[in-house]
C-alpha cells in the first residue's frame, strides 16, 4: 500500500485541522480533530485521485518525509516553516464502493448486534477492517 506525507496543522482562526499532501497538487482536507482531519484526508485521497486521472494528469508517486523536508524551500508561496507541522503518514486507499452480499448469520449473534448498532452494514464493515488491519 502506499502512503503520502501529510502535513497537519491546527488553524487557530477557524478552530481545525488542516492537511495538505504535498505531492498530491491541489489537495486539502480539514477535520475538527486531527483524528477527522486524518481520517476525511485518508477518505479523500482516493477521489482526489481518481479526478486527476479522468483529467489525464500524472499521479505523483509518494515520496518519503526526507524528500518533502528538503524540497520545503522550493514551496514559495507557504509562508510557515517545515517545524510548523506536523507529519503523518496516510494511506492511499482504493477507491470506495460498495458491494451487495448475502451473508447467514446466527439469529442471536444479529439480536446482539442490533443491540448496539445503527447500521449493520457499518457494523459488519468496521468489525471486517478490524480483523484484518490485526
């Protein structure tokens, strides 16, 4: 899987989280948390993505945090210190979608689950990420 390095800050005028990746060009995401703004950036990546390659434009590869650190100086038009942010690193994802199956579960296990989800789509698609993040 690849990953991009982001650059995050918290914007005290709007009260967020801002991420820029910088070789993915026109690219930005905010989020109230730095966990949200991780998580909408690492979701929108993919689309941000798929738009240059429908406009026939080079999707850069990701470069490592040494190469962002040392271009810094060519970035004229940021006014702030490469020390101003902090890194992350974010995963490129592949495009979302979503797919229709059929599954048989036991009729208690779904009693449970109902219990303490507001959607078992959701429920079922966290609880997969989780198993196989591990």
């Amino acid at each position: 899987m690849k990953n991009y390095v982001a650059l995050v800050e918290f914007d005290r005028e709007i009260g967020k989280y801002g991420v820029i990746v910088p070789d993915l060009p026109g690219f930005s995401s905010v989020g109230n948390t730095y966990e949200a703004a991780i998580k909408n950036a690492t979701e929108g990546m993919a689309s941000h993505i798929e738009v240059m390659k429908e406009f026939g434009e080079k999707v850069p590869a990701p470069r490592s945090v040494e190469s962002v650190k040392k271009d810094w100086d060519g970035w004229e038009d940021w006014n702030k210190d490469v020390e101003d942010y902090t890194f992350a690193m974010i995963p490129l994802l592949p495009p979302y979608g979503t797919q229709k199956i059929l599954v048989s579960i036991d009729t208690s296990l779904v009693a449970r689950i109902d219990r303490v989800a507001k959607n078992r789509s959701a429920f079922f698609a966290s609880a997969a990420e989780r198993m196989l993040d591990n």
